[in-house]
C-alpha cells in the first residue's frame, strides 16, 4: 500500500512539488520561530545570573541593560564612582553584591570588560586554563572568545576603542594585554567576553600618556581553582581601592539584593527621581522587549499557519481532480480484491506522505536557516544559534502537518471508499 501510494504521489511530479513547497514553508518558518524563540529565550533567562538592578548613566533603560548585561548595545553614557559609591558600600543594608562595570574598548570585535572578581560569581563560572587576573593589562578570556580567535595562555594584544574592529582606533601607546585564563564554557555572556581590572581600562583611556611596562610572571596553563569565598573576598579588597577614586568613571553598577522588600522595590524610583543615575531592573526590561518583539512574532506564526492551511487545500484539490481521473484504477482494484477500506487507507496515505515529505523539507529549510542566522548573529553580537538542536514542539509540528494532510485527503478518501465498481467500469 505505501509503495502504490508513493508511486500514486510521484505520477504527478509538479503538482507534488507545488503542495511540498507549500507544507515546507510553512513547517520551515514555524521551525525556525520555535529554535529562536526558544534559544534566545534561554540566552536572556541565563544571562539575567539573579541581578535584579542596574545602576548606570541617564538614558534609554533597555539599552542601558542590553549593554551592561547582554553587551550587544552602546553604554548609555559613563558615571563617577563618587555618584554610586554608596552602593559599592559591603555594609549597605540591601544590598548583597555590587559589582562595577568598564566598558569602552574591544579586541577584534569581542568586548572587553573592567571589573571585579566578583563578576565570575554572577555566572559560577570555572578555569579551563590558567588563573585569575593579578595585574593591570591582564586579562581572562572567555571560552567562546578563546576558540574563536585561537587564544592561548600568554597571548598578547592592544585594544581597539569602541566596541567596532578599526585598525584606526588602536590604543597601541600602552603595554600589550596579557592572556593569563581561559574560562571553561557556560552558555553565557561571559563565553564572549574579554575580563580585567577597571585599572586597566582607565590606564588604557589615558590619552597617550606614557605607561611603564612591567616585566610579565612566567604563566602556566594549569587550571586554578576558586571558591566563592575566595572570588568575594578579592572582590571586597578592590571594591575597597575602588572607592577611593571618586573622580574616576565606569559605566556601571550590576546589583544583586539581600532579600526583597517594600525598599529594595522603591530603590530604582528613588534613583531615578531623586539622583542623576539611572536604574534598570533587568527583568522589567527583558519583557517589554518580548512584548515589542511578540507582536512580529505571532504574525509571523499566523503567516506560517496560513500557508500550512493553503498548503493542505492544495493537496485536497489536487487529490480530488486526481480522483476523477482514477476512478476506473480504483475500480480495478476492487474487481482484483482490494477493499473498500484498503482505498480509503491508500488515499489517507497519499496525503499524508505528502505531509511528512513537506515536513521533512521544511525542518530542513528551518535548522539551516538557522544555522545562516547563527553566523550573522556571532558576527554582529558575538551570540550563536545551535542549529542541531531538536525541540519536542517540533514532534507537535510534525503530528500537525500529518493531521492537515490526512484532513487535506479525507473526502477524496471517502469518495474512493464509495467507488461503484459497476456503474464505473460501464461509464469507462
């Protein structure tokens, strides 16, 4: 039966092509919003590490948050640490962390990041290779960063300024940066970053100035080990010379909470209204970029939905007109012992074949799409998409198409099931 029935299906090559390409669309747009939603989701939830404020420079909220958190948008400006040196403070009653952000500066096209040993423990992140940065210009490299650009422990290289690779933009009047660790991968931001001291980032924003270059340790590649405690506790010493420079800038304050409470709910107003910073809360945020993304996404499902639909009523009419053109086959068969039921299953077959082969084309067409996507994606953001991932939505998918092909197939099936022999091979 399904030999007959892939046969019946191929005598017609351009009417096949036509309801494949139809239920392929269809199947590969649904396809490709399921792996975006589902993998951009992710990145967003993972990269949220439990920060519930962020403190920076007056300006568009959600850009502040994309670029202090997701690091795929410009700073919305630099503040002081005299302006946010009271929530760097370890007694502050509400706060538990606060860890500062330096921005300004990338090494081909990959950020690079002045901050403290704390911002590994927003993400629980561990050593692949080498250690911890000790000294200005030394600098521990993601996993994403490392693989892509081939970096090794004691690699060199200038910054470039602004987040743009321009070979015009070199700060190459300073000593050269240092690769001293390599993190292992997590899925997170930190894959794409480049981390050092914020000493660094202001020595390298000097203007030309002269930098004395300091003879480099010998480096080993052996991963170090560190507790929590231990990245804290280095964390409060440099928060504490951190605070002693008042006229110096960074571009941020990522804030985690002692607990929640009527305060910590009033902390981001208060800051907004009563001071020149501006607060996020980084959830807040994140959904009202779902909520401006949401509206283009379901539209795109209904559009997905409606070819899926006009791809069934194509295979119905071709099914339907083939059925007039068959009646005498199907006669035949009923002379030679086939059932009326085996007719009825023989047509449901057709349909539904057609149904799996559009399917199976359009999660093609979806995983590959993107795949491309992907490398757009690690180009301009330094994100990628895994193109082999299979969703169990997908599986719904599936069953969705087969029910659309074998609706598509139903009355034709029902009118070979009702096949005269006798008034068909008379009229014939």
């Amino acid at each position: 039966m399904i030999r007959l029935a892939i046969k019946n299906i191929f005598h017609k090559p351009l009417t096949l092509a036509l309801s494949v390409s139809l239920f392929a669309l269809g199947a590969g747009l649904i396809t490709v919003l399921l792996l975006l939603n589902k993998q951009l989701g992710d990145q967003f939830e993972r990269n949220l590490a439990g920060i519930e404020l962020v403190i920076g420079a007056k300006g568009s909220p959600l850009q502040m948050i994309l670029c202090n958190m997701y690091h795929i948008d410009a700073p919305t400006g630099n503040i002081s640490i005299g302006e946010v040196k009271p929530f760097l403070n370890p007694k502050h009653p509400l706060i538990r962390q606060a860890v500062p952000l330096s921005l300004g500066d990338n090494y081909k096209g990959y950020r690079i990041v002045g901050t403290t040993p704390g911002f590994l423990t927003l993400y629980t992140s561990t050593f692949q290779q080498g250690r911890i940065w000790q000294e200005d210009f030394e600098v521990v490299a993601g996993a994403g960063v490392a693989d892509e650009l081939g970096l090794k422990i004691g690699d060199t290289f200038f910054s470039v300024h602004g987040f743009a690779d321009d070979d015009d933009m070199v700060h190459d009047y300073t000593p050269p940066f240092r690769i001293v660790g390599i993190l292992e991968p997590n899925g997170s931001v930190l894959d794409q970053l480049l981390l050092c001291n914020s000493a660094t980032v202001w020595k390298v924003h000097a203007h030309g100035d002269e930098l004395e270059t300091v003879e480099p340790p010998v480096l080993e590649a052996t991963p170090q080990e560190y507790s929590e405690e231990q990245l804290l506790e280095w964390h409060a010493e440099a928060i504490d010379e951190l605070v002693t420079k008042d006229n110096l800038d960074i571009t941020s304050v990522l804030v985690k909470f002692r607990g929640r409470n009527y305060q910590t709910l009033n902390m981001m107003r208060n800051i907004n209204e009563q001071t020149n910073l501006q607060a996020a809360n980084p959830a807040i945020e994140i959904n009202r970029l779902y909520l401006l993304l949401g509206v283009g996404i379901e539209a795109l499902q209904a559009l997905a939905i409606l070819i899926m639909i006009v791809s069934g009523l194509s295979v119905f009419i071709s099914m339907l007109n083939a059925l007039k053109q068959r009646k005498y086959e199907l006669a035949l068969m009923r002379v030679m012992g086939a059932s009326k039921a085996k007719l009825l299953i023989l047509i449901l077959l057709e349909g539904v074949l057609i149904a799996v082969v559009g399917y199976a084309a359009g999660a093609l067409i979806g995983h590959t799409a993107v795949g491309v996507l992907s490398g757009f994606m690690q180009d301009a953001y330094k994100y990628a998409l895994d193109p082999f991932v299979y969703l169990s939505q997908e599986f719904i998918l599936l069953f969705a198409c087969v029910g659309i092909g074998m609706l598509a197939a139903l009355l034709p099936a029902i009118q070979a099931y009702k096949t005269d022999i006798a008034s068909t091979l008379t009229q014939k």
